[in-house]
C-alpha cells in the first residue's frame, strides 16, 4: 500500500493519506502524490465530488513531517530520495502550494473527513475543503508559530474569512488548537461525529452531491467562493451569467423533466 489510497465509486473519489504511524504527516512522497493526484481529480469526468480522510483511528493530519519535509524546506538537509528530488525539481513551494491546495483549484466539491485531530497543514486541508466531518473530540489548530513560522499552506490568509477575527487570532497567535465541538459551535465545521462514524456521514454527503446535475454544482461553488472578494452587484451579475450558461445546457432540461415524469434524473454533465 503506498502513502496515498485514491479510489472511485458512482462519481465519488475517496482519497486517504495513508501514514498513520507517522500521524498522516506530509513527507514528500505524500506531497508529490496529492500533487499529482489532485490535478488527475480534476480533469476526470467520472468524479463529481471528492471526499479526503486519514488511516488510523486518531489523527487525520499532523502537518508537514518536522523531521524530513522541514528540513528540505528550509535548506537545511539536501534531497536524500527520489521523491525529495522530484519536489525539488519542479518546485518545491509550487508543488507544495498544489498538494495542499493552496494554490489548485480541485474544481469539484471537497469534503473533509476528519477522523481525528487536524493540525498545521492537515487544517490547512479542512479550510481548503467545502463539506467538513471532524470526529468527536478531535482538536484542530495551528500550530507553526511554536517552531518559527506561520501556516504558509493557507491557514494565515483563509481563516480569519471562514471565522470570526477574535478565533482566528487566538488560532494563529497562540498556536493552541481548539476541540471539534468548539469549531462547529464556531460554523467551522458541519457536523461532529463518532470516530467511527466520520467517513460514513462524509459519504452521505457527497452522494447527495453526487446525485445532483454537476455542472449546477460546479457553477453555484464558483459563485459561492468569488463572491466573497466580490461587491453584491458584482456578485449578482456573475450569478446571472452561470444561470444562464446553465439553462443552455441538456441537464437543465433533464431536472424539470425527470420532476415531471416523477423518476430520478439522469445527469450527463452537459
């Protein structure tokens, strides 16, 4: 089994980093592959709806690996691997930005199973998603204040816009993490569940999206992330123009059908 589990059933891509006796940090092996395995996501057709987890029973992600991936980082160790090779060669904060999806744009709904504690870059991949499921008891924060840096995956730019200023603060000035249920009480997170449980109730979330036209999907995300740099008027028009593109299109005319006739729809994403 490699460091990274992709697999894919009716529309949903279910992607698991598989590190778990090294709490699912991201060394560069782990990097390279979400990397590529993300832009690979986005131009399938097949998938609709992406869902993220952990292996292991208590960490979804610790962040970056302190002991490897820091190192090369900062330049202070030089490649050892072929795999720290591969992230030097193409670019190792570009390469990075993507994997985490700081600087990628996966396209298609996101929806986070956090089957246990989220910490620097794994909460970096919570405020990337759109759907988030976090287990009971788990603790999400950030915490790379304490070794002489700041969530530069974008935890320092995203999350004072999804939380209140004062959470955000004491996130990223103290560097203590806060509990699941805090974070949902907050708005941060959708739904707090049993461990056991997280990656089923994810699950029924993104075959509810699954089953929906993909391409209303993809437009009312588009519409839902531009607007937040966008004035009211701005962000009508372009809610106008995605209506518009969508009502040229066949599934458009399949939903109302398939109402109509009273039978599930048959979406083809055109």
């Amino acid at each position: 089994m490699g460091v990274l589990e992709v697999s894919l059933a009716d529309h949903i891509a279910t992607v698991c980093l598989n590190r778990p006796s090294s709490r699912n940090a991201l060394n560069s092996e782990l990097v390279v592959s979400l990397a590529s395995t993300w832009q690979q996501l986005r131009d399938d057709s097949q998938v609709r709806v992406v869902v993220l987890t952990g292996a292991g029973e208590s960490i979804f992600c610790s962040g970056f690996d302190l002991g490897t991936f820091i190192p090369l980082m900062t330049g202070v160790r030089a490649p050892q691997d072929e795999w720290d090779q591969r992230l030097v060669d193409a670019g190792l904060m570009a390469l990075t930005g993507r994997a985490t999806l700081r600087d990628f744009d996966l396209a298609k709904p996101l929806v986070l199973a956090a089957n246990g504690h989220a910490i620097a870059a794994g909460m970096e991949l919570l405020l990337a998603s759109d759907i988030r499921v976090v287990a009971e008891g788990a603790r999400l924060g950030l915490s790379e204040v304490r070794i002489g840096l700041i969530p530069a995956m974008g935890g320092t730019a995203r999350l004072a816009r999804q939380i209140p200023p004062a959470l955000a603060a004491e996130f990223l000035l103290t560097g203590n993490p806060i509990t699941a249920e805090r974070a949902l009480a907050a708005g941060l997170v959708n739904q707090v569940a049993p461990a056991a449980k997280v990656l089923d109730v994810a699950m029924e979330y993104a075959k509810s999206i699954a089953a929906n036209a993909p391409l209303a999907v993809s437009a009312a995300r588009e519409v839902a992330l531009r607007s937040r740099d966008l004035s009211e008027p701005e962000a009508l028009e372009l809610e106008g123009e995605k209506s518009k593109e969508l009502a040229r299109t066949e599934d458009a005319i399949e939903g109302p059908r398939a109402f109509m006739e009273k039978r599930p729809p048959v979406f083809k994403g055109r």
